[in-house]
C-alpha cells in the first residue's frame, strides 16, 4: 500500500469509530442538556432544590438551570408550571421545605446555615438571589 492510501483508511476508520461515539451518546430533549457527571438528586417539582450526598451520575441529559422535572410528563418545565404550583413571584421556586439561608444581594453564597427547613416557601429560582425588588441575577444586584 502507498502512503496516501493507508492514511485515508486510518481517516476512514477514525472517523467511523467518532460516529459509533456519537451514536451512543444520549440525545437531550427540550429543554435539557447532557452533563458529563449530573446530579443523582435532579430538581424536580416536588422538590425544585435537592440536598444531596449522592455521586453523580455520568453522562446524564437534566434540566438546564431554572428547569425542573415534571412528575407526569417527565419533560423539563419551569416551576410555574408544575402542577399545584403555587403562586411564587418572577424567578421564584415554591418549596415545600425551603433553606433558611436564602442567597441575597448581601449574602449571595451563605457559607454557615442551620438545617432548618421553612415550609411552604417562594424562593429564588437556582441562579438568582434575593434583592430589594424580588429574586435577581447576582450581576444585578
């Protein structure tokens, strides 16, 4: 074989090999995106802001940021249209079991806080704090 055509038969096969990859790898629905080692805990309606201690779980499609999972549809939603959503204000999450250390303006990572759980609660949606005028983005405080 010549040179030439023993690197068009390695191209061939590097690229056959790239598109078996490909194949295997998940495809995300709306409002999704694949994550390398996602949360074993995803948001959901039910509870928008998981704790969890668990590994993650690789190469995973979940929710983009300020999306959850629909416990019927299984689809990504926002939190308003969850069913029996309650009424929470723009870019807030209702939670059963809310944090007591809400992130603000002032406090936008809260390092020390307590395991309390407010019940019954809008708060901000992951990726907004609370600011003087409701739930913001931290560049907008």
């Amino acid at each position: 074989m010549h040179f030439q055509e023993t690197r068009i038969i390695c191209f061939a096969i590097l690229l056959v090999i790239v598109m078996a990859q490909k194949r295997n790898e998940p495809q995300c629905a709306r409002n999704e995106e694949l994550k390398e080692c996602g949360s074993a805990c995803e948001p959901t309606c039910k509870d928008p802001v998981p704790f969890c201690r668990f590994p993650c779980i690789n190469n995973v499609c979940q929710c983009v940021l300020g999306f959850v999972r629909h416990p019927t549809t299984g689809n990504c939603v926002r939190q308003n249209q969850c069913p029996d959503a309650k009424n929470c204000g723009v870019n807030e999450t209702f939670s059963e079991c809310g944090t007591a250390c809400e992130p603000s303006c002032s406090n936008p990572e809260p390092r020390m806080c307590t395991r309390q759980c407010i019940v019954d609660v809008c708060q901000c949606s992951p990726g907004f704090v609370r600011g003087t005028k409701g739930c913001v983005r931290k560049d907008h405080c």
